[in-house]
C-alpha cells in the first residue's frame, strides 16, 4: 500500500497518558535523520513550508496497473511532546517516548484507484482512499556514529492497525493489518547535508482487507475473471529507499523507490492478482519558509 498518514485521540486519553511521556532531548527514538538538522541540533518545534513531487505506484497490491501522481501543497511540521505532525513519520500521538522505544498511535493511507482503466478490476466497484490507524511501537536496535562523519540508526516498528476505506461520502471497515518493518537512516555519511533510509517490511491482513484487492462476487464474475473468495494471511514484503539532499538553505530534494514483493502471498490464485514484484518511485522537493524560535524537546 502507498504511504502516507493521519487520527482523532480523545482530550482524556491525552490527560492520562501526558505524565508517561518522557523525552531524550534532541535524540528521541524515532528522530528523522533526513530533515533540515543534523541529530546534534535542536530542531524546532514548528516549520511550515511548500512542497511537491511526482510518483507512480501500482493501484492495488500485485495489480499490473499504475497510478501516477503529482502533488503540490503546503506542509506542516509541529514536534510537541504528544502531537507530532510530519518530520517523516507521519502524524502520531506519542503515548511513551523513552531512550530506546516509543509507544504511538499513529497514521497511514493510500490513494484511490480508477476501475476504468484497470483491466483486471474492469466493471467492480472503485477502490476508494484507504486510511490506517493504530499503535506502533519503535524500537531502537542501534545508533552509529561514523569515524569521517555522519550518524546513523537502525530501528524496528512494529504497527497494527485498522483500515478503513472512503469515497468522503461514507466510511468502511476494511479490517486490520499487522506490519513489521526495520527501517535504517543515515545523515552525513556521504556528503554533509545528506541523507539515506532504506527499509524492509512485512504485511498480513484479515480477511476484509484481502477481499477489499482480490475478492471476485459472482455478480463481477465474467469468462476471463472466475468467481474467487479471498483469504486472510501473507499480503506481501515491502523495501524501500530513499535519498534526501539539500538544494539551497532552507530547500532539500529527494528521491525514492520501493519494490513490493507479492510472491508467497494467501491470494496468489485471485484473477485480479497479476504481478508478483511491482515497483514505485517518487521524487520531489520541500521548501521551509517559516520556523519557530521555540525548540522542540525532543
């Protein structure tokens, strides 16, 4: 699925959980390493800017068929002790951030897909927006500090969550998907200012989310597409890359790539599964015109 992120934490659950947040100033856990600072500086505790980018990925897991986007918008990141808004990670409400993990609630999503142009999917309904929510929990395996300069880090994630569909319309429960992933960053290793991530990731889903991609009712069920019920299990291996890069003072680029590996997966028998490797790629450029004075404590 393609990546992005959004959540709704009741003011309560905010008030319980506020004294439980612990933060390791300027180098908590789950720190991006790609941004405008290095891991040595403060960073602060909001910027806003412009950004935009270009990118194809496939429209639906193993499906043979590409959605490209372009995107131009604002962007906003905000690093409170609870609320953390952008920065690489998404949107997330920090439950527990101590040296070596982190506790979250945080956000994914994933664009909609034209049936009319998908021959496999020819005639079924549209796959709407898809949006996650749920706890991720990250862990610290190792930090590295480079003899020529340079640090880098290797995490574990390990997040559940629910997915649910929408044509902004009305909501569906699409079920739950349970994702390990081990992301690596490193910051100044080949030149100053630079940055590398790269990660690898498991997905298993229920069985509504599998339906959701492979699922064939019989009234869809023509020559060329049998009748098929899908089954909850093995969706797929995600790894990813990506290259960051400072242009100017307050502009960096970047560039990346993912190959999502679909062989092994429960629904290999589905007519609308048609590849088992497909690729995505993206690049694009963020422009930071404001930032607080007030540092982040984290």
């Amino acid at each position: 699925m393609k990546k992005l992120s959004r959540l709704i934490i009741p003011a309560i659950l905010l008030s319980a959980v506020h004294n439980l947040t612990l933060a390791d100033e300027t180098n908590s856990v789950d720190r991006d390493l790609t941004g405008f600072e290095s891991l040595e500086e403060a960073q602060s505790l909001w910027e806003f800017g412009v950004g935009g980018g270009i990118g194809e990925v496939s429209n639906y897991p193993a499906s043979s068929e590409r959605n490209f986007i372009a995107l131009a918008a604002p962007y906003f990141v905000y690093r409170g002790d609870i609320f953390r808004v952008g920065g690489g990670s998404g949107v997330r409400a920090v439950v527990v951030d101590e040296k070596d993990y982190e506790l979250d609630f945080s956000f994914g999503g994933a664009f909609s897909a034209d049936s009319e142009d998908n021959t496999a999917r020819e005639g079924m309904p549209e796959l709407d927006f898809l949006f996650e929510v749920g706890p991720q929990l990250v862990y610290r395996l190792k930090d590295f500090e480079f003899e020529g300069g340079g640090n880098a880090r290797l995490n574990a994630r390990l997040q559940a969550r629910a997915v649910f569909s929408t044509d902004f319309s009305q909501l569906d429960d699409r079920g739950f998907v349970f994702n390990p992933v081990i992301t690596y960053q490193q910051r100044g290793r080949l030149f100053e200012g630079t940055a590398l991530s790269a990660s690898i990731g498991m997905v298993f889903a229920t069985e509504r989310l599998h339906d959701y991609f492979y699922q064939v009712a019989e009234e869809f069920a023509t020559a060329d597409r049998q009748q098929y019920d899908a089954k909850a299990g093995y969706l797929g291996t995600e790894l990813g890359a990506s290259f960051s890069f400072p242009i100017a003072e307050n502009i960096r680029g970047f560039v990346g790539a993912g190959m999502q590996i679909h062989s092994g997966s429960v629904n290999e028998d589905s007519p609308l599964f048609e590849k088992d490797i497909t690729y995505s790629f993206g690049l694009g450029f963020v422009w930071r015109l404001y930032r607080s004075e007030t540092k982040a404590s984290w």
